[in-house]
C-alpha cells in the first residue's frame, strides 16, 4: 500500500503548454509538448496521449499538472523529461488543470 509519504515524492507543478506538435513517430497516437514549470524548474518536454480529446491549435496557453521529477524516459526519437497528468475517461485522456489560473511551477499541495 502507498503511505503519504511516498505521495509527498512526487513534484507535482503547475505549468503552461508552450508548443505542441503531433508525435508522428510515436507508437500511439500522441503529441510532443514543452511545457514551462516557471524558474525553477523551466521548460520540459513531454509525450501525452491525448489526441482523442484536444488539437493541437486548443493546447498552447493551457496550464496542466505535471510530475516533474521522475527520470526522462525516451519515447522513439523524444526525450520525454516530466508526466503531464490526466484522467482516463470514456472520450479519452483529458488533462488535469487547476480550477483557476495560478503562476507556472506552484506546487501541488
């Protein structure tokens, strides 16, 4: 069983969708995304599998919830370097985003 402690491992930030491209070499149908978590963390790449829910032209300037200190992970030819969070749902993945506007690299508390 997962205890609070290990909960408090994860850096969960707030950050905003800079850039998005379609991932055409990856395996499922996805898009790259760079992400800036704000000054301390900076901009990060990601591979998110959410092409049945957003376009492309929809995610730039939208804020998500990322995990940013797990270990980049390569994905074909992206180094996809934090998890950007969302809920597996009947339509698809769709992203997890605070209720209201907040600053880029706020953690989730």
């Amino acid at each position: 069983m997962t205890t609070f402690d290990d909960f408090l491992k994860l850096d969960i930030r707030v950050g905003e969708i800079i850039q998005a491209e379609n991932f055409e070499k990856a395996k499922r149908p996805a898009y790259k995304l760079w992400v800036d978590f704000g000054e301390e963390v900076g901009i990060k790449k990601s591979s998110a599998q959410i092409t049945e829910c957003y376009k492309i032209e929809e995610l730039v300037g939208k804020q998500v919830l990322g995990v940013v200190n797990f270990p980049p992970r390569q994905i074909a030819d992206f180094m996809s370097e934090v998890l950007v969070l969302g809920v597996y749902s009947k339509q698809g993945v769709v992203l997890i985003q605070p209720e209201q506007l907040v600053k880029k690299g706020d953690k989730l508390g």
